[in-house]
C-alpha cells in the first residue's frame, strides 16, 4: 500500500491565518482543513472569514473547521448564534466544521450540536483518550467526522476489530462501522501516515501536511 507523496511546505497564508491541511491518506489529496492560529485583530469568525478567503485563494473548495470556545455551542440559543453570525458573512454551512471537544460535551446536552446540524454544519468530534461520552445510535448520527490523536504506538490500533476492548479502538471501530470521516490529528512522517492508513484511519494533519 503507498500514500501519494505530497507536495511542498506552502507560506502562511497573507491574511495571518495559520491552516492546517487534513489529507486523504491513501491519495494525498486535501479532504479538509481547519484554522489552528491566527494573528490578526477580531474573533474566531472573523478569522474563519480570512482563512476561507486564503484556502479558496489556494485553489481549495474542501470545507474548512473551526474550533469555538465551548460556551459558543453550549445550548441551541449559543450554537444558533454562532450560526448566523457565520451566515450573515456569506458562508454556507456546508462549508464550515464545527469542532467540539468530547471531554466538553460528556454529561451536557446536545442541543447545540443538533442546532448546528439541522442547519447543515458538519460537527467534528475531538475524541478525549477516556471516551467519557456515551456514543448511541443518536449522539453518533450528530457527528459527521472523529478526530483522534495520532498514537505514538500502532500498536493497539492495527488489526483494529470488534473484539478490541480498548476504549479507543472500540470507538474507532466504531466510527468506521457508521461510515464516520475518521482523522488523525499530529501525523509526524509519512511512514506514520501509511500505518495509520492501514490502521482504518481516512485522513491525517500534523507535520507530515504542511500548513498554509
């Protein structure tokens, strides 16, 4: 099995936005990617507005993700809010994924998530090593991609099956039974990227991908 080589360190983007590309793993192409710093004056949608600006600049039409302080998608009122504030800069939100952490949503509502998908935002879900969130039939149906660390260890996750225990494998399993994006964030090389290919991992951001 190969990985597509990828292409070269692009510059940071003019705007001041830092993006980081999320790649297929098995051809190499960006799938995603998602605003990780910004050095500008303004809020996080105000550098979402920038970032958009500079990936379409760069040829790119993949959605890019977003990570909002949690009390911003909270309740459905919060997570509505953020919304139209997207909106009303001329954003679709299939254009735009949401990130939440599962350490953040264990023992709250989902209210904000499922406000955030009935408007057609995809939800990504930072995956907490504990898995402290019941993952059901409906909670997994609110998200449309999983973001796992990258191990440092394969170990646990090759040959990953339905009769792994570990917590982690079990929801990465999981996730490719329901036909989820899986992505793994902090990929170091390109050796890493084939494992984590063969691992069942889709997608893959860190040193491996350069930023824009």
């Amino acid at each position: 099995m190969t990985v597509v080589p990828f292409v070269r360190p692009q510059p940071r983007a003019a705007d001041g936005v830092t993006i980081m590309p999320r790649r297929d793993l098995r051809t190499g192409v960006v799938a995603a990617g998602v605003v990780r710093a910004w050095a500008l004056e303004g809020d996080l949608v105000d550098a979402l507005v920038a970032g958009r600006r500079a990936w379409r600049a760069a040829g790119h039409t993949s959605p890019l993700a977003i990570v909002p302080a949690f009390e911003r998608l909270a309740d459905a009122a919060s997570a509505g809010d953020l919304a139209a504030e997207i909106q009303l800069n001329d954003i679709s939100p299939r254009a735009v994924d949401i990130e939440v952490s599962e350490r953040d949503l264990a023992g709250r509502s989902m209210a904000g998530i499922e406000r955030l998908r009935a408007r057609g935002f995809g939800v990504a879900l930072v995956v907490d090593p504990d898995c402290p969130l019941p993952l059901g039939a409906r909670a997994r149906s609110l998200f449309t991609e999983l973001l796992f660390p990258a191990p440092s260890r394969l170990d646990p996750f090759l040959g990953c099956d339905a009769l792994d225990q570990s917590p982690v494998a079990r929801r990465l399993f999981a996730a490719r039974e329901c036909g989820l994006v899986v992505t793994a964030v902090g990929v170091g090389d390109h050796t890493w990227a084939r494992a984590l290919l063969s691992a069942g991992f889709d997608r893959g951001e860190g040193p491996f991908a350069p930023n824009y």
